[in-house]
C-alpha cells in the first residue's frame, strides 16, 4: 500500500503500524485503517447499534438517535476534522466507529447497572467492553476469535477519552474513585497499550466528535420529544447567540427549520474551533510523530478555552433540563430494574443461548460466570433484553 504524502509528520501512518496479533498479508487495494474499519462495519456489534439506546429509548419512534445514528455522525465530524489536520482519516473513522460497541441496552443506565453489579468482579466500563468485543467476543473469523484489530485501534478504542493512569499507575480522571475495571489484562494486543499516555492524535478527534455529536443531536432530540421549547435555549452558552442569528435572519420559516439551522451552525462552529485551536497546540508542542504525541503529555485536540467553557455550560443545562427530565428518568428507572433483573437471573442459572450457556457450565468460579452475564447482557438490544426479560419474568415493561 503507498503511503499517502497528505499526512502530517504527527500523524498516524498505516504501513508503521505496530501490527495486528495474528499477522496477516498486506492488501493490494485498503491500507492496514482502513481494513480496521471495514471489519468493524460487518461486525455484529456494529449492526447491533442499530436497537440500542442512545438518550431517548429504541421504542419511543420520532426519529429519535440510536446508537448507530449518533456513531455515524460521530463518524463524519471525525473524519473532517482529521482531514483539516493532514490526520490519517481511515483510523479517526475506525475509532470513531468502534467507541461505543462496549455500550449495553438502554444507554448509560445500562451501564451503571452492570457497573454496579459487577463491583465485587471488578466492575463494567464500556470502553473496555468494546475492546473485549473486539479481541474475544466477535467470531467471524476461522482462524482467531475478535476482529484482530491493529494496535492503533484497540489503543483508540480503550484510551480515546485519555490516559487511565499516570506514569506511576496511579488511576486518573474517573478511575480515581472506583479504579481501572477488570478486564485489561486479558486484552491481546501485538504490543503493550500504553495505558498512561494519551493515544494517538486520530482517536483524540474521534473523543472531541463524540461531545461535538451528541450535545448537537440531544439539543435536537429533547425539542423533537417536546421537552424543550426552542426559545429556552435563548440564555444557554454556545446556542444562545447562534439561536439570536438564526431567528433575526429567519423569522418566519418554520420553528423546524430554525432548529436544524441552530444545529447546523453549532457543529460547523465547534469543528472549526477545535481544528484552529488544536493546529495551534500542535504547532506549540513541536510534536513530529505520533510518539511524539502520545509523550505530550496532554491532549493536543481541544475546544478554545472560551468554546470550551460555553460546552460546560450547554452540557450542564441538557444534564438538567433533558437527561434528568422526568419524561426521561422514568423509562430509565424502568430500564435499570430490566438489566439487573436479567443479571439475577441468569446468575441464579437461567438458561442463556448458545456459546454462552456452554461457557456458563465451564466457568471456573463465580466471578467468571458474572463476566460471562455481563458480557451476554452488553451485547444485547433493547428489544432482546425486552424480550428476554419478559421470558424470565412473563411481564414486558412499555416505558411509558
């Protein structure tokens, strides 16, 4: 494969990646990323996006955000932004398109469910989970189980958010608290993943696209889902004053379209911020490979300061006035009883289907039976774990 002349030195280049675990031949017609990315789209996991909960729940219709949804547009604003860097595009996408395929049913409340299940076996956290989906789960392939991903991705997938320790192995950003979950000893990959140093420059815009994506498409979806009136949004930062362009240059078009054009300009001003600011830190850093980015020792793709304070302030209205609305709250207390309901279960012997019931029968001990649950249950849409539940239980929650 010929090496593009479009990447900056800093970039990630496919042909010096550190390889995959199980080698294999080199493609006449993709580059290494961009086999990552092929084999992460004919994934299970990927086409099981599709039935999971993003904020809104999968039954609720309107068009509301799925997982798969909010991964594509997640998706798109990486790719842009990793062009504008001279960024290899291929491994942002792949990154970017693989994020979230640890998230289990029903979106967060899922998570802290199984989390908080799984404490006493070292816990849950989804950007783990991906990489087990990744490594272990998926087994499309005769030769190995997992996708046998190159050590770019799996390094992006697990560290997009940041480093998980200091360069003592002290827990850092959310770890502090609860410490590294489980599981991260039993990732191969072809070489150590580094967990104390920020990943590469392509899986640090897939992160900020990710918060660019969904502070857009919530701001969408609680007025699709009439929670929220547009013009509430008139004091809110970041969509205040682009709300003021909008409706003084467009008084009379529909409340629809102001609202589409409210989104439209917010993404295309939050990228264009973070592509100034993070050639600038790039520049300032000196940095001339992406070795060079991961000793950095701090994020090099980011908001302006004053963009980064008005995404604060737009996050802390939509934690407020959206994610813990009633309307929201209630199908997700609902949720919660769902997965821990499924999780008692199946660890009090109900039957799974499968390879996971033969790998129940052979686990060694307690604490690998609750990995087997809490991966089976991970894996699930929403509609499944409804229909399981309802298997279990003869009873089938309506959310509403």
């Amino acid at each position: 494969m010929v090496e593009t002349g479009q990447h900056a030195p800093y970039a990630s280049f496919p042909t010096r990646s550190r390889g995959r675990v199980h080698p294999t031949g080199e493609s006449p017609t993709r580059s290494e990323f961009q086999r990552d990315r092929d084999r992460i789209i004919h994934s299970t996991a990927f086409r099981r996006l599709q039935h999971k909960t993003q904020v809104f729940l999968h039954h609720e219709g309107k068009h509301f955000r799925n997982r798969l949804t909010h991964t594509l547009e997640v998706s798109q604003m990486a790719r842009s932004m990793a062009r504008s860097l001279r960024l290899d595009e291929d491994l942002a996408e792949a990154v970017a398109l693989s994020h979230d395929l640890g998230h289990t049913p029903f979106g967060h409340a899922g998570e802290r469910v199984l989390n908080e299940l799984m404490k006493e076996f070292g816990g849950f956290d989804h950007n783990v989970q991906a990489l087990r989906v990744v490594t272990r789960i998926e087994n499309r392939y005769a030769e190995h189980d997992g996708l046998n991903l190159t050590w770019e991705t799996l390094e992006g997938i697990l560290k997009h958010n940041g480093p998980l320790t200091d360069a003592e192995g002290r827990p850092v950003g959310r770890y502090v608290e609860e410490g590294l979950r489980a599981g991260l000893d039993d990732i191969s990959a072809s070489e150590d993943l580094r967990i104390d140093t920020y990943a590469s420059l392509e899986a640090q815009v897939a992160a900020i696209a990710d918060d660019i994506a969904y502070n857009a498409h919530d701001i969408d979806d609680a007025l699709r889902a009439g929670l929220l009136g547009l013009g509430e949004f008139a004091e809110v930062p970041m969509v205040g004053s682009i709300l003021a362009e909008v409706t003084a240059r467009y008084p009379d078009i529909p409340v629809k379209r102001q609202t589409h054009e409210v989104q439209r300009r917010l993404i295309t001003r939050a990228i264009e911020d973070v592509i100034k600011r993070s050639a600038a830190e790039i520049a300032a850093s000196g940095v001339a490979s992406s070795d060079d980015v991961r000793a950095a020792g701090r994020a090099l793709v980011r908001f302006s300061e004053p963009m980064a304070e008005a995404e604060k302030g737009l996050k802390r209205f939509l934690f407020d006035r959206v994610y813990r609305h009633e309307d929201v709250m209630r199908p997700v207390r609902e949720s919660e009883a769902v997965v821990a309901g499924l999780f008692g279960r199946y660890m009090d012997g109900a039957s799974m289907p499968g390879r996971w019931g033969e790998a129940m029968m052979a686990a060694p001990d307690e604490a690998g039976r609750a990995r087997i649950v809490a991966d089976f249950i991970a894996g699930m849409t929403d509609p499944y774990a409804l229909d399981e539940y309802e298997r279990l239980f003869d009873a089938r929650p309506d959310f509403r």
